[in-house]
C-alpha cells in the first residue's frame, strides 16, 4: 500500500541520520566504539483499532506497575495476600531497601516505560518485559522520522499517520508534573555511555539542561546547578539514568538520595523502580492487574514458567527443547538461551544449573512472531521485529502514537537488540 | 529500670587537607520501646550544612557537608539512656519479610552450609528464639573471639571459614544461619559497658516482636544494651560514610564509654 | 540567557578554538602542499600529508584537532542543536574519505567547507547569545595564537587582536584585562614581540 519508490530512499536517510550523529555507545573488549544505528525505510504499520487495543492494554499495565512499586515500597498488601512470591522481590537486584517508605512526588515511581511487545503470527500480541529502569529508544524514530519527512512530508498526510513528534512535548509534560519547583534537568553519565544519544537529543528537544553529576551538587536540603559564573540555580527534577548511578553509596551525586526521600526533587525514573522490571515479577503481573485494579489483563504475557515453582519446574524439564530460559539477572539480549540449540552436554549442564538456582531463570514457550520485511539490497526480506511501546506519566499515563521497532538483520535470529546488531524501523500509527 | 550514661566520640585525622567532605552519620541512639533518650548532645565538626532524617530501617541519621578545608573531622555524641528490659519490639509481619533474605555479607557459603547440616534438625524448636538459641550456643562453641584476623567488609562465611573474629563476625555468622531457615533477623549496632567501641549484636523476629541475642557474649541482652540503629547487616548500620576530595592517608579514632549511672 | 555550567562554557571556548585551528591549518597546508612541487620527492609530501593532516595520535595534526573539536561538540548537543553539530560530524566523515583519497587535497575542501558551514549554523541558528559569543571568542582566540606563530603579517596579526578585543569585551565570561591591554600595545609596535603575544592570549581567560 505505500509508495515503494519511499524505499530507495533509504541510503539518502541513513546518510542524514549519519550526518546527525545518531549512534548508540558500545563497549568491544573493554573498548568504547560509537556505532550507527540502522535505519530500514519500510515502516511498521499499526492500524488505528489496533493501536487502540495496545494503548488500552498498556495503560493498564503501567497502571498496575505502579501502584505494585508503590505497594512494595509501603504496605506490602500484594506478599502478604500471597499474590507475589516475597522471594523474588526481597532477594531480586531491583529492590531498593533504601526507598522503603519513601513516596515519590504524586506516587509515580514509573515515568518513563518502555514496554516490549512482539505480534505472533496469527496476530496476537504479547508482552516481552516491562522496561522501568532505563527504557531507551524514543530518540530513533523520533528522528528518523523527522528527517523523512524532509524528503517526502506529503506521505505521512496520504496515509494519515499519526504524528509521532510529540515525545519531547509528553516528556515534558510529565517532567513539569513531578517538578517540585525549579530547573528540569537531564542527567547523563556522559558520552562513553550507550545512550548518549538519546541523552542528548531529548535534552535538546525538550529544553532540559544536559547535565553530569559534577555539575550538580546538594546544599542544605535542595539540589543545584552550578552555573559558569557561579550562579546557582535549583533544580527539581530530572531523567536520571539509574544503572550509573550507583545508588549503593553517595558516589554520584552525595545526599541527592537524602533530599529526594524528603520530596524536595524528583528523580525520573523512580529509584528503586526495579523491582517491577525484573524478569521473574515479570510472570506475576497479569496477577497484578487483577489484584490491583480489579480487572482482566487486556494484554498477555508470553507463557512463562517459574522453575521456582515445583510444577512450573516439572514442565521446564519436561519442554525444555522448546522453550527459551531467561537469566533473570541479564538485560539487552544476553543471558537468553533456546532450549533446543544446546547440545547434549550443555543442556545437561543447564538443566542442573536451574535446578540449583531456580529463582535465577525463567522459562518461556518461544513466540513464533511474525517476520516484517526490511529493505536489504533492494530488495524486501523478511526478518523478526519487536515493537517497544512508550508509556508517560503524568496525571494519566500516555502512550506515545509510535514506538521503536527493532529488527534482526540475521534472518535465522530472534534477537533484535541494537547492542546485537539490529537495525531499527520507524513505527507509523494509523489515524483512520 | 537501667540508667546509663553514653559518650560516642569519633575523630577522623586526615593525613593532607581534605574540602567539599560530604558525610552521612549513623551514631545516635533514639527511643522506642526499649530504650528512652535523655539529654541528648550532638557535635559535629566541621560543618557547612547538617540535616537530620531517618533512614528506610528507622535509623536516625544526619547527613551534610564541610566544605572550607579541614585536616579533622569531629563526632561527638553524649547522653543518657534508660533501658526497660520488659520493654516490647514489636513489628508486624510484612515488615520483617526483608530480613529473611541473604546479603553479601550474611550469605551463606559452603562452610557455614556445611556446619548447618551438622545441627539439630529445626523441628526440635518450636519458636524462633529458641532455634537462633540454639545456633548462638553452637557458634560460641565453634568459634573465638579474636581482634584483627577480620575487618569491615569480611563477610560471615570469610569469618566463619578462619573460626574467628569479632561481634561483627559472630552477629553475621549467626544471621546467615537464620536466614537459611528464612527466619527474620537483623544486626544491631550499638553500646555496651566496658567495649571502649561500639557492640555489635542480633535482633530474631519471633511471634510480633525483635528479641535479642548477643552471640559474642553467647547471652540474651539484658538492660544495659543501649541500640544505635539496626539493618540487615554491618553495612546497612554504617556509622560515617563520606566523600571527600584531598585527604591522603586517614585515621580513624573511635571512643565509646557506656556507663551505669 | 540561559544556564551554562563552567564546564559547557569551556567546551563551547575549546571548540571554537579547535575548528579554527582546523580550518587555519588546512588553509596553510594547502599553501604549503602547493609550494612543495617539485622541492624533492614525493614520498616526503606523502609523509608530510600523513603527519600535518592525518594522524590522528599527533597533537599537532589536523585530524587531532577536528576530533577535539568533534569531543567538545558531541556533549554540546543541547546548547548548540542538532543542526550545527551535524557539521563537525560531517567535517570528520569527510576527514576519513580523505585519509584514503588519492587525491586527499579536494576532500579536504570539504573539510574547510564544512567548517565554514559549521560557524555559518552556529551564528544562524544558536539562540543564546551568550553560546554564540563564547564559541566566537574561541575562535578568535586562536586564531590571534595562531597568526603569531605562523609568521603572518602585522597587519593581519593587527585585525585579528582588534577583532579579539571587540569580541571578549561581549561575553559573559571574566578575563585578564591588563593582558588584553598589553596585547593591543604590542600590536602597535614596528617589530612585533610576537612569542609575549602568544603568552598574553593565551593567559587572557
């Protein structure tokens, strides 16, 4: 349905977003490389009714996330009604024993989701993990499409997409809803880290100071901004990037921790945010949907079995070839290995690895998702995507009319992450 | 009724000047049921900012900085305490959950395993007390008290492996074995009589409430044991935790007296 | 005007002193590249090119100095915008397609236009004047260092510290002005004692 003359324009776009400098940071034997991240030109297309369906299903999901966080954090109602195994959260890496009791300006520990789904092939859509932590990727396609739309604006009008350039307004939005009173400010552990890009881009889409811990420091009981004449300006809240900020001890920013729990700034996203992110609470939160707000999930999880559970084990051992087991400590493709891709020996060995460790894996029925075509050569091959969808909060969440879709150029691959040399499409939302 | 008198005095002697020290404190002892505070006195030195707060465990902390150069750094705290042996911890269920759990430094490795799959079988005991009981009389017996074989960051299986250490020790020896039933427990920071520095014991969650046992001394504590803070283990009770830039090499002096009035 | 940190105040300072020292450098080697006809073989221009432009490992290079510019630019997203970075980035493509050109001199072209291109953008499209104005004194800065060393003209030297002064006096940022003072009278003389030049601008922020 859309013009294929649009795909020949792919080198020219890869060119621009060369030119931009749009790349992810990669560590290669201990070295730092910046590499590109490429674009296909064939978009993603979600129909509107579709796209519907996802965004209820999303704000639902997110919903429940967060007053799971808040729950854990507070009253524990959910382990004490035996709804989630207290062990995955008290010994899993996510719980911050230090937010205990604290509440985050209005109650939101999720600000920021990045939801990854896939679409099997008979059309129904599952949920592959809930990012809370450090959920990158709206930089891409936000780009990307702006700078298709400098060769051929008429066609997203043709074909009634969505407008996707919103992000930055959004982020902004939920930005100033958690601002306790002064700057907005973006922190970033600097260049040599894999999101700079996006660091830096959403800094200056959204206006934010970009900024490092060492130009922030805490005095009395706000945060401020050193300026170059020395001026000090507070600040109230930022998107901070928790896996480099060691929260352990006061390396980063000292007291910042101190001043949060006392609400006087905001920390996008919610330390301590986590605990729902992890790949074994991953399997409770069709539960939590129900505990929490009294309804059906409307998106599904991929079937999932905890080892931790004896009959859940029974069943990994018996499917093991056919099912994909997740190390629940592992993130951005690793630590995920295919049942029937072990040889004899290996999978012996796994198999009393999980038996030892059961509360360190996670089994799943591997999703044959569909293929969408890429542009390679000139040609269109198939190849597997996934789709991580954005989720805001604010006074409701948003779900932001696009998404990153991230592709496998290996066509025998399932694995679509960038740091495994995946390229990415934009994701175009359907307005009738 | 137990009155004592307490002084905690902390000095640190920087080696070269140190600026923009940013310090967090956990050396004030605070009332609850068991223990109430009178005339309390706090200085710290020096400081540009200080600001009190309690942590996730209820610890009373302060947190600040000094930023002017300084080659010392001062923590006074002086006060009296009033410690009700009958006096009840009570903590309801959902709050000790996290304690069940294994931390670096009270995970449990092959040794300590090894040696609590030569005990008792737990259905001998019908509360938890009596269980950690148990393992405190076993341990005393397995172990020595002896000073500088172990430090800060030694973990309880380390110590447990050389059969020696400190309370620091004995306590994370003892919660390791606990927590590999999943029975709650915490460590304990504080002052005891007659230590010259600060004492390290255990609190067991049984039925409702924390009661305590003193594993280096092999006894349950009576009322001359005067609480800092508490937490899952050493780490969690850290007395001064800073950053700082310049300093060189540091020394830490460390005076506790704890008296009965 | 909006809030800059000190460090982003001499990020902006240390790149626009590196793409002057990028364009003035490329200028004069190609002077120099010029002149070397038939002076002696051609491996010693090939060794020339190697060592003035491309090695990237000597600080004296032009490749050094554009992924300096390019290390300054990269964490300057947020002041100067995606438009006016592109250049550098560009600018250090082109630095590549060079290296293994045959003919290196018509790629580096590019690079001095989009240098040019760069400072056209960042007085075009950057907001703040106070971004603008830092990034301009940098260059100016080095370009005063840079005609003192490399012999050019009074005259020139003359313009450039003129140039210099109208510009530092516009920025926010504080600076030696009895150094600045003594430059301008240094200037004035016959016989330019161009090394205390140097020493003075170099000591001016």
């Amino acid at each position: 349905m859309i013009n294929e003359e649009l795909y020949e324009h792919s080198e020219s776009v890869n060119e621009l977003l060369a030119r931009y400098g749009v790349k992810f940071g990669i560590y290669k034997n201990g070295v730092f490389h910046e590499q590109l991240f490429p674009f296909d030109m064939i978009p993603r297309v979600i129909e509107k009714d579709e796209f519907e369906f996802l965004e209820r299903g999303l704000k639902q999901r997110v919903k429940a996330l967060n007053e799971f966080i808040n729950d854990i954090y507070h009253d524990k109602k959910i382990i004490t009604d035996g709804v989630v195994a207290e062990e995955f959260i008290y010994s899993g890496s996510g719980y911050l024993v230090q937010c205990d009791g604290i509440s985050p300006p209005k109650n939101i520990f999720t600000h920021i989701a990045g939801i990854d789904l896939v679409q099997s092939k008979n059309g129904e859509w599952f949920i592959l993990e809930d990012n809370l932590r450090v959920p990158s990727g709206a930089s891409y396609p936000m780009i990307a499409r702006e700078l298709c739309r400098r060769s051929f604006p008429e066609e997203f009008e043709k074909y009634h997409v969505e407008d996707n350039r919103n992000y930055a307004e959004i982020l902004s939005r939920t930005m100033s809803y958690v601002n306790t009173g002064g700057l907005s400010v973006i922190l970033t552990p600097g260049r040599f880290n894999a999101a700079y890009f996006e660091h830096s881009y959403l800094a200056e889409r959204t206006g934010a100071r970009l900024v490092t811990c060492e130009d922030l420091i805490v005095d009395d009981e706000h945060l401020y901004f050193i300026d170059y004449s020395g001026k000090r300006e507070r600040i109230s809240d930022e998107y901070l990037d928790p896996v480099n900020f060691n929260r352990e001890s006061l390396i980063g920013i000292p007291h910042i921790f101190d001043i949060y729990s006392k609400g006087n700034v905001a920390l996008i996203n919610a330390p301590g945010n986590g605990v729902a992110d992890d790949k074994g609470i991953y399997y409770f939160v069709p539960a939590m949907i129900k505990y929490y707000l009294g309804e059906e999930p409307i998106l599904n999880n991929a079937p999932t079995y905890l080892p931790y559970y004896d009959k859940d084990k029974q069943y990994v051992l018996e499917n093991f070839d056919k099912l994909v087991i997740k190390d629940v400590a592992e993130a951005g493709g690793y630590g995920v290995t295919f049942g029937n891709k072990l040889s004899k020996q290996e999978k012996e060995n796994f198999i009393a690895l999980i038996k030892s460790e059961p509360r360190r894996f996670i089994a799943q029925e591997v999703i044959d998702f569909i293929d969408i075509d890429i542009y390679d050569n000139g040609q269109a091959v198939p190849r597997k995507a996934d789709l991580r969808a954005f989720v805001l909060m604010s006074d409701e969440p948003v779900v932001w009319k696009s998404g990153l879709t991230r592709f496998s150029r290996n066509p025998d691959s399932f694995i679509v992450n960038s740091s495994q040399g995946g390229g990415f499409k934009d994701t175009w939302v359907m307005k009738e | 009724m137990q009155r004592l008198r307490y002084s905690y005095h902390m000095q640190l002697n920087f080696e070269e000047p140190v600026r923009e020290h940013h310090f967090k404190l956990r050396c004030f002892p605070s009332s609850d049921e068991r223990q109430k505070i009178f005339n309390e006195y706090i200085n710290i030195y020096p400081t540009h900012f200080s600001s009190a707060e309690k942590d996730s465990f209820g610890n009373m902390c302060i947190y600040g900085a000094a930023n002017q150069t300084h080659d010392h750094f001062s923590v006074d705290v002086k006060g009296e305490a009033e410690i009700n042996i009958n006096g009840q911890l009570k903590v309801e269920a959902y709050k000790a959950g996290i304690f069940k759990y294994e931390t670096n430094l009270t995970k449990a490795g092959n040794n300590i395993r090894e040696f609590h799959r030569t005990l008792e079988p737990s259905a001998l005991y019908t509360s938890n007390f009596e269980r950690a009981k148990y393992f405190m009389n076993v341990l005393y017996d397995e172990f020595s008290y002896v000073q500088g074989v172990t430090g800060i960051f030694t973990t309880g299986e380390e110590a447990f492996t050389i059969r020696s250490g400190v309370c620091q020790d004995y306590a994370h020896i003892l919660l390791a074995l606990c927590r590999l039933e999943r029975i709650p427990c915490r460590y304990v920071a504080g002052m005891i009589p007659g230590e010259g520095a600060t004492h390290a014991w255990t609190e067991i969650y049984d039925e409702g409430k924390w009661r305590l046992l003193d594993p280096t001394h092999n006894r349950e504590c009576d009322d001359t044991y005067i609480k800092i803070s508490s937490g899952r283990d050493a780490q969690d009770c850290s007395i001064n935790q800073g950053v700082f830039y310049g300093g060189g090499r540091q020394r830490q002096e460390v005076k506790v007296i704890a008296e009965k009035v | 005007m909006s809030v800059l940190s000190i460090e982003n105040s001499y990020r902006l300072l240390w790149l626009g002193r590196y793409s002057e020292r990028v364009y003035t450098g490329l200028r004069s080697f190609a002077e120099k590249f010029d002149s070397m006809t038939g002076a002696s073989d051609s491996e010693s221009k090939r060794d020339f090119t190697k060592n003035y432009c491309f090695d990237k490992d000597n600080p004296e290079s032009i490749h050094y100095s554009l992924l300096r510019a390019y290390d300054n630019a990269i964490v300057l997203r947020d002041e100067i915008g995606s438009d006016t970075f592109s250049y550098i980035q560009l600018a250090l493509y082109e630095m590549k397609k060079a290296e293994s050109s045959a003919a290196p001199l018509l790629q580096l072209q590019k690079i001095i236009d989009n240098i040019v291109a760069f400072w056209g953008m960042a007085d075009d499209r950057i907001e703040d004047e106070n971004i603008r104005g830092i990034i301009k004194l940098g260059k100016r800065i080095e370009r005063v260092d840079l005609y003192a060393r490399m012999n050019m003209s009074n005259e020139d030297l003359r313009r450039e510290v003129r140039r210099l002064s109208y510009r530092i006096a516009r920025t926010g940022l504080t600076y030696d002005k009895d150094a600045l003072a003594e430059m301008n009278i240094l200037v004035g003389a016959n016989n330019i004692n161009r090394s205390e030049v140097v020493r003075l601008v170099e000591s001016l922020i």
